[in-house]
C-alpha cells in the first residue's frame, strides 16, 4: 500500500502520518485523535479522546450487487483541512451553532477494482463523523447490498438502546449491555468509564437509515434496512452517504447540547424561511386518543364545526397561535390504517372549512392540516400539489403529516431508501407552498432540519398518545427522563405532553405516569419547535393558574444548558427564551422522589430574576395525586442554588423573569 500525501505545508499539524498505512486527524483541541490504518486485510478506523480508547480498530466498506467486495483499498491521495465558522439557527435549542473541526479526505480506489470512493473524516471538540463519496466515475449506477462500517468499543458498556423492530420507532430506550443486544436503532447512547457516547447518522437525504447489529463482541455493525427485494440502496455517481457519526461528552449533559449533528447538514436551502415559524399549539385529538369523539363522520365526529370553533376561541383567548385538527377529510371510515384513498382536499360534510378558515383568521389562530396517509404513499404523492395547494388556499401554512401503517404502500419500509425519498419529497413540496411539517411515523430525524427548517419536528418517539390506550398500561416515568438522551438527540419531539386530567374512563387500564408539575416541566426538558398542549380546553380551564406556564414557555431557544442529570433517573434542563431576557428550568424525575439542589450560574451574573416556581405539592404522586401543586414565586441570582424536590413521577417548572 502506497501513500501519496497531498496535504500543504499549512495542514500539517492536522495529519500525522504515524507509519506505514497509518494516518491520524485531531480535534481542533487535540484530545480526540481519529486514526486510520489502511492494510492488505482493508481498512479500520479508530478513535481515542485524550488517551482513552472510544472507538477500537472498526472495519468500513461496503457489499455490492453479485457479491462485489469494496472493503480493501489503494489509497490515491490524502488531503488536510480545517474549519471554523459559527452560523445562526432559523429555529432551535440554540441560536448560533460553532462549527469547528478538522478534516481528512482519502482518496481510493477499490483494490483489484475500478471502483473509487473517497472517505471524509471530520473531527470536532465534541465526536467525529465520516461518510464515503462516490465521485463522478466510469461506473455511473452501483447497487450496495450491505455497508460493512463498524463501532468496535473497547469493552462491555452500558447501553441506552431501542430495538429495531418498530416500524414507528415509537419502542422504548432501555439500558443493556452492548455485548446483548440484538439489532437496534440509532441514537444508540452508550456509558464508557467517564465518558457518554451516542452514535447516530446525518444528513440522511437518499440511502436507508443505518440500524446496528451487534455482531462479535463489542462491535456494532450498520445494518441498512433495505428495499422489500434486498437491495439496500440504488446509487447514482456522484454520491455521498449520509455522516456516520459518534458525540462523545464527559457528562450526558455534552450530548444534548453538541451541535455535531447539525454540523454535518448542509445549510439552510430555503432562500426565505422566514414562514418557518416556531409555535405552540392545541387540537381537536387528545378526545380522539381517549375515544370520547371519532376521526369519521359520525354523531360523535372530533372535526365538526361547532367543536373546531371551540377550540379556535379557547386559544384565541390564550394567546395560543395554532389549532389542529384531525379527522376533518374523507376517508377514515372503517379500519383506517388499511385506507389507500385518503382525500386531502375532500372535507366532510359538517366541517366547514370555508368559514372555520375564515373564523380563525379573524381571531388570529391559524388552523394546522391533517394528512394521515395510511403510509399510502402512491395516493398521497398523487395528490401532494393539490393539498398543499388546497393549504394555502385556506391560509394554512402547517401541517401534520402521518403514516400509521408497518410498510409504505403495502410493501415498502418506512426507514428504507423508498421511505427516505418519499419524506424528502414531501419536505421539498411543502417548501415550495411555503408550509411546514410536523412528520408522524417518520424515518429517524438526521439533522435535515438545518437545510430544511420547515421540517419543523416529528414523532418516531413513543409520545403522550401511548399514555391514553397502550394495553401497557401508559408510558413509564422513566420514560421522559430518558428521551432527551437518545431519540431527543435526533432532533425535535413531537411528544405532545400537557395532561391536566389524569382519569381516563375509556381505557382505564392506561394513564399518563407524571405529576401536572412534571407536564409543566416537560415543555423545557423535550425540546420542539412545534410544541402541543394536547389536553382537552375545559381540563386546562380547571387549572388557569398551572396553563400560565403552558402560555408563557417559549418553543424557540438562545441557549441551553444541563445543570444535572443522570440518565433513566433525573434531568435539568434550563434554556434562555430566545425572544427575552428571561431563563427557563424543568426539572424531572422517574418513579423515585428526589430531593436536588440546581446551581442557577446559568443566570447572567449582574441581575436579578423573580422565579416563578411550578412544582409539586408536598403530597404529590403520580399515583394517587398527580395534580396537586404549586405555585410559589421568589427573587433569585446566579449565586442561587435552587433547592427542588420533586414527587414519584414528579416535576418542577421555572421561569426566571429578569428584574
Ligand atoms: C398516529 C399519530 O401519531 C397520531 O398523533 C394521530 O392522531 C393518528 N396517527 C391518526 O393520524
Ligand atoms: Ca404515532
């Protein structure tokens, strides 16, 4: 194996050439060293953050069609380069995002082949990423039957992991060990001696999404959910792959606020997103989900006129911006999941949407679009222009979007290439009629948010709906405290929490499992542009003083920060109101009461705040009496330690209004 160094004077320092095959790239810090080893066995890769090992010796390459083999290499030309450059969110946990790294390109040649791929590897303060490109070459098609990339730990080690069995990613994240699991989905969060690691991937545009199998050991091996006839991705020269990429933080905290995922999307397409509005927003759904009104016209339709101007007049009142409403169009009769004839511009008879349009207009509400699917994919991209155009026709401008179905138009996976096509496409067509989308059932979030921030949040999260009728009784408490680490670090939740009424006579066998305090709280901890306050008007109307906090918390950040956490037990999570001088907490924990002490040194440091304190009552309990709390207010500096108890399921919610 020859090598050929192309880097200039000015790179070195990034590259060292350590002996034959072997090269290393630094974080711009020093400490994480990502280093590859080309020989005559193929190529690995392996990383250490100031001396310990992360990431032992990993196989990459791939499988392609006939059995063709691309995982040894000659390596044509090794160039070096560095990047530095903070850029501004549209929307988001923060507003300027630092984008620093150094970056290797190798360039290669398939080994015995004419094949050529390069491998790009950049490496940041905070976690590494790479992706193979296959540039403008000879061989225009290829068909990859399997990618060969490895995460090899160095030893055993806690894992957060979900598997992969869900169609919907809507399973939970619970802890094993690396060397028991089975095929899961990414993020996969891990817990080495002292450092927290999460492997995910970005920018995934037109590949299938990256699962991992365990395969030997501690090795982790990409396992590509493929296209209904084996092939695990169609691929047209030039091509990149989507970043295979690893955060690696000291505390969990490092996780949720790196900005590495971000980093390796490219940056905002839209030429003017000023449309991509963060909202808060209520909806004719939660009766759905506790079965007191249906999605088809019945005498108990949830989408009548009547009832939709109720819910416009309850967020008109307060200074709610968005209505949802579900079940307004034809075809949910009979068992809808298996409907291929979804109409997305056919409304039903007793829902007027001429004049519900012209009534929140008025009122200054907007209505947010309904379109469920069935995963109908052919019927839904069929009719994309006429819906969206039928949106803006009526002034709407956002829309959820879902695909309640295990396979797309009967055969197709939802996290395969075919699935990843159809979203993107959807994504582009609703930017075109200036919408934005907040996607259920979706392929796992990648970061694409950046490019397109009209893809405003999504589910692939077993959310709040769980809660009201899984014959499992409702999401554990747990469950919340988990999430921020793992599907949160995938980008924004559609979770949509804010239960104020814990009975549920329909389906008594399932709840949601909080106090009314940690519901609260939950608005800062699960981070979304789009942020539902799901709970029926006349529940919230019972509990005006606790709604306050649901009015008042932003849905669009400056910063964020995690004064505490450990993960399955506890978090705090405290943000900045990007539009504000005031600061946010939540504060939750799972079924355990806790008593902790949070530093507010994230306050600014000459001021004064009153904080406004939501929590739970001294005999709350998410069992037996999850809506007693209260509110307290005092004057507080960041030289405060806030002492917080939380009940069994508990939370506490803050809001720092600066003096
Ligand atoms: C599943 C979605 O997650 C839920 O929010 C929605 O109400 C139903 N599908 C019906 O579209
Ligand atoms: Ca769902």
């Amino acid at each position: 194996m020859k090598f050929n160094y192309m880097f200039s004077a000015v790179m070195v320092g990034l590259l060292t050439a350590c002996g034959s095959g072997i090269t290393e790239v630094k974080s711009p810090d020093g400490e994480i060293r990502f280093r590859i080893d080309n020989t005559s066995a193929g190529l690995t890769y392996s990383v250490s953050d100031n001396g310990t090992v992360v990431v032992s010796p990993s196989q990459m390459g791939f499988v392609l069609q006939g059995g063709e083999m691309l995982d040894r290499f000659d390596i044509r030309s090794m160039s070096a380069s560095s990047h530095d450059e903070t850029w501004e969110t549209v929307w988001g946990e923060s507003r300027f995002v630092r984008d620093n790294y150094n970056q290797l390109t190798v360039e290669m040649s398939q080994h015995g082949g004419d094949l050529l791929v390069n491998l790009e590897v950049r490496v940041f303060d905070d976690g590494f990423g790479y992706r193979y490109v296959f540039p403008d070459q000879q061989r225009d098609s290829l068909v990859i039957m399997q990618e060969l990339t490895q995460f090899t730990l160095p030893a055993d080690a806690e894992a957060w992991a979900m598997p992969a069995d869900d169609p919907y990613l809507e399973g939970y994240f619970t802890k094993t060990p690396v060397s028991e699991l089975d095929t899961v989905r990414t993020p996969l969060t891990i817990e080495l001696p002292g450092k927290y690691l999460s492997i995910h991937e970005a920018a995934l545009t037109d590949f299938p999404k990256m699962n991992l199998m365990k395969t030997a050991g501690n090795t982790l091996q990409s396992q590509l959910v493929p296209w209904s006839n084996g092939v695990a991705a169609y691929v047209t020269t030039p091509f990149a792959t989507p970043w295979r990429f690893m955060i690696i933080g000291d505390e969990p905290g490092d996780l949720v606020t790196s900005g590495l995922m971000l980093n390796l999307n490219e940056p905002c397409a839209i030429a003017d997103p000023s449309f991509c509005k963060p909202m808060k927003y209520i909806g004719v759904w939660w009766e759905m989900h506790l079965f007191r009104t249906y999605w088809y016209q019945c005498d108990r339709h949830g989408a009548n006129t009547a009832n939709v101007r109720r819910y416009i007049d309850f967020a008109a009142e307060h200074g709610i911006p968005g209505v949802l409403v579900e079940g307004w169009n034809k075809g949910w009769e009979g068992d809808w999941p298996r409907n291929d004839h979804f109409s997305f511009t056919d409304p039903y008879d007793d829902y007027d949407i001429e004049e519900l349009s012209r009534y929140a207009a008025d009122k200054g509400v907007q209505l947010i679009m309904h379109h469920e699917t069935a995963a109908y994919t052919t019927n839904y991209e069929n009719q994309l222009d006429s819906a969206y155009q039928y949106m803006n026709d009526h002034g709407i401008h956002n829309v959820k979007t879902g695909y309640v179905n295990r396979l797309m138009d009967g055969i197709e996976d939802h996290s395969g290439q075919y699935g990843v096509r159809h979203y993107r496409k959807v994504i582009e067509t609703a930017a075109r009629y200036t919408s934005n989308i907040d996607n259920h059932e979706p392929v796992m979030p990648t970061g694409l948010q950046r490019t397109y921030p009209n893809l405003m949040t999504q589910e692939g999260v077993r959310g709040q709906e769980h809660s009201a009728w899984d014959t499992d009784g409702g999401n554990p408490p747990y469950h919340t405290v988990v999430m921020p680490f793992t599907r949160g670090l995938a980008g924004p939740m559609d979770f949509t929490f804010g239960t104020f009424n814990f009975d549920n006579p329909n389906s008594p066998h399932a709840r949601v499992q909080t106090t009314l305090a940690k519901e609260l709280a939950l608005y800062v901890i699960i981070y979304s542009p789009m942020q539902m306050a799901s709970d029926l008007p006349e529940n919230y109307e019972a509990h005006l003083d606790a709604f306050q906090f649901i009015k008042d918390v932003p849905v669009d950040w400056d910063v964020t920060v995690v004064p505490a956490a450990v993960i399955g037990d506890y978090v705090a999570i405290a943000r900045k109101d990007r539009n504000s001088d005031d600061w946010y907490l939540g504060v939750a924990t799972d079924e355990e009461a806790r008593q902790l002490e949070i530093s507010l040194d994230f306050l600014d440091g000459d001021s004064e705040y009153t904080a406004r304190i939501y929590a739970d009552a001294p005999d709350a309990d998410w069992k037996t009496n999850p809506t007693a709390y209260a509110i307290t207010s005092q004057t507080v500096t960041s030289e405060d330690i806030l002492p917080v108890r939380l009940a069994a399921g508990g939370g506490t919610a803050v809001r720092f209004i600066k003096k």
